[in-house]
DNA sequence: CGCCAGGCTAGCG
DNA sequence: CGCTAGCATGGC
C-alpha cells in the first residue's frame, strides 16, 4: 500500500477526524476496531471508494481501500492508490473553517457550538451511498444508521481482501436492486427496505442523485425527492453531506427543537418555510451552522466522550 | 411496559 | 395545499 501523511497546517481552520466522521454526517466510514462512538484520538478509518468512473460498466471489485488517522499533527494514510485527492474531497479539506466560522452571523447557540467542537468538517460523501444511508436514517439513532449500512455492505458489496483483512465497499446501484425486500429487512432495515430497494432501481436504471447539481437550491431539493423514501429532510442531509450545498439545513427533530427553543420566529409551519427562515437566519453557509448545532445538541454539549454503541 | 430515534408514504378533507 | 395514521426496530 502506498502512505502519506497531510499536515494539519494545510487544512485551513483545522481538522478534527473524529468528530468529522463521528458527529452523523457520514455513515460511508468505518473505525478498524468496529466501533463507532468510543475510543480515543489516533485510531484508523478505513473507506472503500469507487477506483473507476461510475458512468463506466465497471468491473467488481475495482474499489480503491483509504485508512487514515489523526495522529502527531497530520492525516496519515495507508492506501491501495494515492489517497491525497480522495481525502481532500471526501474530508472538504480544502473549506476554511475560520473564514466560514467569520461570515457566520453573530448568534450565541451557533458560536457555543462552532467553540466546543472546532475542526468539525461537513463531508462530501458519494452519492449513492449518501442517499442510501440518510433513506435508511428516517426515525432511527445515528449509531443503529451506521449499523445498517455495515450490514448492507457485508452482505451486498464487493469484497477486498488486502494484506490479510478483508474489506468491503458499499453496494453498487444494481447490487442493492438485485436484493430482495425480504433481504433487505433481515439487515434490521424495518419499513425502510422497500425504499431502499426501489431507490436502488431507479438508480440502477439512471437517475442519479448527482443530476440535481447544477440546479439552484430548491430545485435541487424537489428533484431529490423523486427517489422513493426521499422527503425535503432526507434530501437537504444529500444536499448538504454529498452534493456541495452547503446552504442546506436538514429539518430533523434535534433542529426543529433548538428551532422551538432558540429561534421560534423562524417556525412558519411548512418545511419550505422555514428552511427559508432558518437559512436566512444562518447565513450563507447555513449547513456548517446547522451540523455543528446538530451535534453540540445531540452530545448535549459536552466536548467529547463515548456517545452511543452501535 | 411506553417512549423515542437526523421521517416518509398514502389517503383523506 | 395541509393533516394524520401507520410504519419496523431496538435501546432505555
């Protein structure tokens, strides 16, 4: 495998891996211990990427292993292929977390948050697999998310076998659409696994997530709300956490509350109006606020400890 | 046991 | 349009 490492220093504003990949944006990583939401700085994650264009009638097994950790200062990386664009990509390394923080309006839950967990980065996950997992994500604990998207990945992914450990990526379109709604449910998908599948169909037959970019906010939204078990909030997490719109903020239950609590003025009744509301309120890059809100209230903002278990 | 979790769909008025 | 019942599953 090749190695490398990316100083923090080039990252501007800072990094914090673990609270960028364990703060329930992203559920496409895995920590080597199996655990989410436990240990201590320093341990390695591990991602299986797409090694081809996904237009392409790729063959199996071309995905691309990237582990990294945080460790003395810099991302060190251990990968089949030159990880440093995956990771820029993946990680938003190259967002300025201060410039961003600056132009953020003056707003003291917002700045409690941005101080309490400094070096939270948004994520830009592939959009399939994005899609897939915040479908999966309705009425259901970040932890309990991350485990189903592990199962799917055992059991309908292609599998790498390097030095000695196997590895396996997240389905591809066509293999979640080959699966059964019977399968589906056995990896505790519950009223989810139909969703799943026929999201999976669509995609397979070529309607992507990603041909909402290019379209202005709104209409990026709508269109993603095509896919089967896509409503606004599960569109605006894709929006936000793979397609680079960072204006989105998802209206889940932990934000409708701080909204209840903190800006009842911005409660105008329909989702689409109070997205509005709540995205004037936080300015132009709303999304960094609303993730960093998210989890400063889900942690019940405390620093950092053991949150959930699976 | 009841309640809740990064909600959505279908069916109603 | 807006409103609501029903929906699986597991942890506390």
């Amino acid at each position: 495998m090749e190695r490398g490492a990316i100083p923090i220093e080039e990252c501007p504003g800072g990094m914090d891996l673990r609270l960028t990949l364990e703060s329930g944006q992203s559920y496409c990583w895995r920590r080597d211990d199996g655990l989410m939401y436990d240990g201590d700085d320093g341990g390695w994650y591990h991602t299986v990427v797409d090694g081809t264009d996904p237009r392409s009638a790729a063959p199996a097994g071309s995905g691309e292993l990237i582990r990294v950790r945080q460790h003395d200062g810099s991302l060190e990386w251990e990968s089949t292929t030159d990880a440093v664009p995956h990771l820029r990509r993946l990680l938003r390394l190259d967002d300025d977390l201060d410039a961003i923080i600056e132009e953020t309006p003056d707003d003291p839950l917002i700045e409690e948050a941005y101080a309490t967990h400094r070096g939270l980065r948004l994520v830009r996950d592939p959009p399939f697999p994005c899609l897939i997992s915040f479908i999966c994500s309705a009425q259901m604990r970040v932890g309990r998310i991350h485990g189903m998207q592990v199962t799917l990945s055992r059991e309908f992914g292609d599998t790498l076998e390097i030095d000695d450990e196997t590895y396996h990526a997240f389905p591809t379109p066509e293999q979640l659409a080959a699966a059964s709604v019977e399968e589906l449910r056995e990896c505790s998908l519950g009223y989810r696994a139909p969703y799943v599948r026929e999201t999976a169909e669509m995609v397979a037959s070529g309607e992507r997530p990603e041909d909402a970019l290019g379209s202005a906010y709104e209409d990026a939204r709508d269109r993603l709300t095509r896919f089967v078990g896509v409503g606004e909030k599960v569109a605006d997490c894709v929006l936000l956490f793979s397609l680079g719109y960072l204006e989105a903020v998802p209206l889940d239950t932990w934000i409708r509350s701080a909204i209840e609590e903190h800006y009842p003025d911005c409660d105008r009744g329909s989702y689409r109006e109070t997205s509005r509301a709540i995205r004037e309120r936080f300015g132009e890059h709303a999304g960094y606020a609303q993730t960093y809100v998210f989890h400063f209230l889900r942690t019940g903002g405390r620093e950092s400890e053991a949150l959930e278990d699976t």
